[in-house]
C-alpha cells in the first residue's frame, strides 16, 4: 500500500477508540506465535509470502483500508460476524463489508468474567475480552455487529455485547424442515432490511448477483487448493490452509481469492513434482471440530511440528466455509435471497439436530483426502461440539478410521499434555 511506511497505525488505532499500549503487547505476542509457528515450517511454497503480508498487514493496512474505504463510501459500511451463518452476500450486495470478530486468544479474562460466567467456551470469552479491553480493531471498526442465536454461550453472551456496541441477531433454526427453512428465509431477508438501512443503499438484482459471484469464486479458489492435499507428499501444511481460511474472514475478497488460486497453481505444480511440505508417507490428520480463529495455531502447530500433517478440516474455519455454492441462476431477488437462505441452513453445526450431515461430510473427506486419522477437537466448555464427539467416534470406529477426541482452550499450559497424547496416536497410525 502506498505511504505505508509513513502513515501512523497507532494514531489510527487510538482514533478508533482502542488502548493502543494494550494493543501492543497483543500484536508482539501474536507476532512472536507467528514468527515460532509459521516462519519455522520447511519448504513452504513461495506462495503462501501471501500469508505473510496478512499476517503483517491485518491489524494494520487492511484496516486502514476499510477506514479510507468507508470515509470514500467504498465499502460504506463494516459488519462484524462471529458465525458462518451471517450470509456475506447480502452485506457485500448492500454496500458493506463482512469481516470475522472471532476471538482466538485469551484477553482480559477477568474483565470478561463480570459479564460470562467462567466456565464459558474460550471463543466467546475471547470476545468479550477483547471488546472490553478495547484491543480488537475489527470490533472497534465495525458500524454494526451481526450476532446470531446458535449455541446457548453466544445467544446469553450477545445480550451484554449487544450494550457494548450495536448488535444485531439472527435467528438460526435448530432443526431443519418446511417451516424452519421458510423461518429462516424470512430471517435472511430481515438482515438484508437492516443492511440496507444501515447504508443507506438497497440491494439490486444485479448487486446481488455480483455479490454471489465473488463469493462463489472464493470458494471455488479454496476448493482448488484443498484438492491439492490428497497428494502424498502434501504439498502445502494445514496451518497455512488455516491461516487462508483465517484471513478469509478479513481480507478483501478479490486480493484474496486471487492468492488463493496462485497458491493452488503452485500447489498442483508441486503435486505434478512430487514436491510436499512434509515427507512422503507422513501421517495425515483429518481435523474436525470447532473453529479457530486466529491465532488459534496451537493444535496445528503441535500436530505437525510432531511430524505429521494436517490434510483437510472439517469445521467453519475450513471445508464448511466453501464447500457449497449458491446457485448464480436465480431469475429474481427474492430467488436470490432464498437461495442464499438454503445454501446456508445447509451448514453442518452441531446446533442442529439431528445432525447426521457433518458425519457423513468427516467420512468424505476422510476417504477423499486419505486420511490415516481422525483428530476432533472441542473448545472446552463447548456442550455441543463434546456431545457430537460420542457419534463421531462411533462413525470413524465403524468406518475403520483411527480417531481421537480432544478438548483443549486457548491457554498454552496443556501444550506438553497435548503432545504427548497427539503422538501416542500417531504412533498407533
Ligand atoms: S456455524 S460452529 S461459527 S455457531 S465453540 S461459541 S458453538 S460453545 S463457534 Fe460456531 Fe456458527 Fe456453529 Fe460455526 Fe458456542 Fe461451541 Fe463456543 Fe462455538
């Protein structure tokens, strides 16, 4: 970005409202996690320099970017989600921009802890310390924050949120059938109301298409680049192909799908090469469970820098973010907004019951990607996630995959515990 050098992100930062001296100590720590987990990978592809920029450039130009942006009406306004429910179309088709408000790490707990008892999931309290402490610039930036109401944890939470910052929550069904699908197309086009008066601009059939398309086109760009990984030797890591989904929920979609279809050139040519990121014959893990949001890199980072790789993830931060599309062919609006509603009750959560989908998605992807094991992991706290666990075993036992429950938080202290138990199931792999 031009003037980069000269512009002063700390006086951007201040003049968002956020403590800029805890906002420090935030950036050198994830910048130190970074530099440890990340720069430390051998033979990465040269591609993934892409990683690096947001890495560097997250916290810093993308949002100066979304400010000059708004101040020249282009996005004109920034909504922050915390669940992929929140369909991006709609806000891109009205004028604004969707960025992710998910906390990986552990802020300001005490302060969190007035509002949300302590035994609640690290991601939510990872929020709310982070809004409490002011150390969030996508928080601070947004004009308005879409919440919705899926599990129990961010329903509550939501409401003491929703004091601190203009909040506005869907209602996600918990059951899909006839009723609950047409309830829920009628919540999609409530959002898309409240869009549109937040900026002052309506959607139009030829926005929304557009809008549809972009969207398909990041997703088509992360399906590439996941085809890639059933190469042995793999030729990219799964912390990278986090790291892209990470920065999908932040960066401008067209820079990023671009970086995505050249990482996905490069990894094909690596395929066609014989070329991985970790030897041939090296374990393959199947991840599945609850998100990560940046910089939740720990259980990546200890599976592989135990020698194995991460090969596909079955989660919002991975396969369910872009393994649907919504149908470019709707003739109105309406066809539009309702395809946009299917597409996206159609996300395999553990809210839903039943929700035999997100089985079945595991044992594909497992079979598609060649996976010698299966490594599900909860956020601690999260009910769902650990009541789902006892199926998915079941299923991975039946279909004869290895499989290993683990539920973990965002601090460092289980790192020598978790390592020791990853590698114990490694080596019955
Ligand atoms: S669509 S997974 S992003 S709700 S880990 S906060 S469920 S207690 S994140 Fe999620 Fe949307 Fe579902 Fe995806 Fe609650 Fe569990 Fe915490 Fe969770």
């Amino acid at each position: 970005m031009a003037g980069q050098e000269e512009y002063d992100y700390r006086e951007m930062w201040g003049s968002l409202g956020m403590d800029v001296e805890a906002h420090d100590g935030l950036l050198a720590a994830v910048g130190q996690m970074y530099g440890d987990m990340f720069l430390t990978q051998g033979n990465r592809p040269k591609s993934t320099s892409y990683l690096d920029f947001v890495a560097s450039n997250i916290h810093s130009g993308r949002i100066r970017e979304l400010v000059e942006g708004r101040e020249a009406g282009d996005p004109k306004k920034v909504v922050g989600s915390f669940c992929l429910y929140v369909p991006e179309e709609i806000i891109s088709a009205a004028g604004a921009v969707e960025v992710g408000l998910c906390a990986g790490a552990e802020w300001a707990p005490e302060e969190a802890e007035k509002l949300v008892p302590r035994n609640t999931c690290p991601l939510i309290k990872g929020f709310m310390g982070f809004k409490l402490a002011s150390v969030c610039p996508y928080i601070e930036t947004a004009d308005l924050v879409v919440g919705e109401n899926t599990c129990d944890g961010k329903k509550k939470a939501y409401e003491e949120f929703g004091k601190l910052k203009d909040t506005f929550v869907m209602d996600v069904p918990h059951v899909r059938n006839e009723d609950t699908r047409q309830q829920w197309r009628n919540e999609v086009k409530r959002l898309a109301g409240r869009i549109e008066e937040l900026t002052g601009q309506k959607i139009t059939e030829e926005s929304l298409r557009a809008a549809i398309k972009l969207a398909n086109q990041k997703r088509l760009a992360l399906k590439r680049l996941d085809q890639t990984r059933a190469a042995d030797p793999v030729p990219i890591s799964g912390l990278d192909c986090l790291l892209t989904i990470q920065a999908a929920f932040m960066d401008d979609s067209v820079r990023l799908t671009g970086a995505i279809n050249d990482m996905a050139q490069e990894c094909e040519a690596r395929v066609e090469a014989g070329e991985g990121v970790a030897p041939k014959g090296a374990k393959r893990i199947l991840y599945t469970g609850t998100p990560m949001a940046v910089p939740n890199w720990k259980l990546f980072n200890i599976i592989e820098k135990s020698g194995a790789v991460v090969v596909g993830e079955e989660c919002c931060t991975g396969s369910r973010y872009y393994k649907d599309l919504v149908p470019e062919d709707g003739a109105t609006i309406d066809d539009m907004l309702n395809d946009i509603a299917d597409r996206y009750l159609n996300i395999q959560c553990a809210i839903f019951t039943p929700n035999d989908g997100r089985k079945e998605d595991v044992l594909r992807m497992a079979r598609e990607l060649n996976a010698d094991g299966i490594i599900d992991c909860s956020l601690q706290f999260c009910t769902l996630y650990d009541m789902e666990a006892t199926g998915m075993e079941l299923a991975a036992r039946d279909a004869g995959i290895p499989y290993m429950h683990i539920s973990t938080g965002y601090s460092a202290d289980d790192e020598g515990q978790l390592k020791t138990r990853i590698e114990a199931f490694l080596e019955m792999l």
